[in-house]
C-alpha cells in the first residue's frame, strides 16, 4: 500500500510534465502563429495554400484544446494534493 506521501509525490510529478508540456505546446501554437502570418502573405490566391492555412489553423485549435485541458489536469492535481493531505 502506497503512503499518502508517495501518492502525492507522484501527483506533483505528474502536474511538472503536465506543465512542461503546456508550456512546450503553447511555444507551438506561437511559432504556429508566426507560420501562419507568413503563410497567409504567400498564400494568397492559392487554393493549395489557402487548404494549407485552413490546417494550420486547426492545429492551433487543436493545440490550444491540449493546452486548456491539460491547465484543468493541473488544477485537478493541485486540488486532489490538498484534498489527500487533510
């Protein structure tokens, strides 16, 4: 049986790679961001290029998604931590 201790010590483990992976994301959705300006100006008047912005705007929906949900993971965590030390 696990200590109360260990249970948390794998839940603070669990929220530092949640966040070091929304932070990792969110650096995505911004060079995603830069990509698109980019691509916008290059893509105009291209059906292959608009079809291409479209996507690269659904990856940053997506990722955006990733990062909202894993900020409510960590919120969880930190509630769940106070919660099991009481």
């Amino acid at each position: 049986m696990s200590s109360v201790q260990e249970v948390v010590d794998s839940a603070h483990n669990i929220g530092s790679s949640a966040n070091q992976l929304r932070m990792r994301l969110q650096q995505a959705i911004d060079r995603l961001n830069s990509s698109y300006a980019r691509l916008s100006v290059l893509a105009r008047g291209s059906r292959s290029g608009t079809e291409a912005l479209g996507h690269v705007k659904l990856a940053q929906g997506a990722l955006s998604d990733a990062v909202r949900q894993i900020a409510d993971l960590e919120d969880s965590l930190e509630d769940f931590i106070v919660d099991v030390q009481k």
